[in-house]
C-alpha cells in the first residue's frame, strides 16, 4: 500500500509511514540497481523486504526512484549532494522514513509483551524514579523507541542506553515530546523528542 500515515515535526523533518503488504519483486522493480545488489547480500527474506520497503519509503516522500541512499562510516544513511538529512527504521509490518533540514534519528517499534521485563537493561535509575508506576509499558516502549532514535541521530554507535543516553520525564499521550541528552567521553548534547503512538507501534523522532 501507499504511505499510510505522514508527520511533519516542528516545520523541519517529514516522517512518513508505510504498512508491509507488497511482494518483493515490487519493490525491486522500484528500486534502483546498486540497492539491488546491496539487498542480495541481506540473507533473510523479511529483512531483505524490510529493507527494500523502507528506502521505496524514502523515495516516494522524495517523488525521486532513482536518489543514491548511502552510508557512512558508522552506517548512518544520507543522500548526496542534496543537503538533507534523512534515518530510516522498520520494525513488524510498518517501515518509517524521514527526512528533513536538521541531524535527526527515527524508530518505530512494535508493541513487545516483554517490555517490562527487560526494561531494566535500558532504563536507569533516574529515569524509573519519574515513571508515575515503574510497570507503565506505554512508557517504557517510548523510552526504548527514543532512545534508539537518539542513538540514531547521534549516528556514531558504541552508545550505552544506561550510561549514555537519557530521556528527561514527560507525560504519555498519543503524541507528546521531551528532551533526551547524550553524554560520553566528552560529547555532551541534548536533543528533542517526539512521540507518536500508531494503533500498535510507537514512532520516535529524536532531532538537534
């Protein structure tokens, strides 16, 4: 299906959504052969689609089949010579892509039945001590989704979501926002957050 769902955050970044219900032969009749003989090298078929779908995503928010998605030194994905900053994320059945002006990192998460138990590995002291009831699974899916999408925008991994990261407190609702900050070795940056909530994922924008 077409995009389902687009965001547009703060004036700067463009989300967008797309629900998984193509074949892969769909997307590789989209997608331009140097992405091709990248996605021959993904030996799992729902990650191959997955990572097909994603950039097809991209594209489309784009209006350009043919735009060269690259990546650093550190895997971070960007465009050439066009000064936009964009992340990619998949999670189930959705893909999320964005793009936009400012240094950004994008997540969707699908809803987990374990998130509690191991919240513990992502979540820190402080962050519990904020938390109205430390078993809110809400909460705990956005703090996992933001942090991954500030580990994102930061792009450089070797990041540990206790030590490293953190997401200051902010109320739950099916869209809110907060501040996250990232501190390591000298590097010290606060970033803001934007949540989402869709039917049964959780979107995180984290942007400088």
């Amino acid at each position: 299906m077409p995009i389902e769902k687009k965001y547009t955050i703060d004036r700067q970044i463009t989300v967008g959504i797309w629900k998984l219900s193509e074949t892969e032969r769909f997307f590789r009749e989209k997608t331009p052969k140097q992405d091709n003989l990248k996605a021959d090298n993904i030996s799992n078929p729902r990650l191959r689609l997955q990572w097909l779908a994603v950039r097809h995503c991209l594209r489309s928010m784009l209006g350009n089949n043919e735009i060269l998605i690259e990546s650093d030194e550190y895997g971070k994905p960007h465009l050439s010579d066009t000064g936009l900053h964009i992340s990619l994320s998949h999670s189930h059945e959705k893909v999320a892509a964005s793009f936009g002006q400012v240094n950004h990192g994008i997540d969707i998460q699908f809803t987990h039945d374990n998130i509690a138990r191991i919240a513990p590995k992502f979540v820190d002291k402080k962050e519990y001590a904020w938390l109205d009831d430390p078993d809110n699974t809400d909460m705990h899916h956005l703090i996992w989704s933001g942090k991954e999408a500030l580990y994102k925008a930061y792009g450089k991994k070797e990041l540990d979501f206790k030590q490293h990261i953190s997401v200051q407190p902010f109320d739950f609702f099916p869209e809110t926002n907060a501040i996250g900050q990232i501190k390591k070795e000298g590097f010290e940056k606060e970033y803001n957050i934007w949540f989402n909530r869709l039917e049964d994922y959780y979107v995180s924008c984290a942007y400088e």
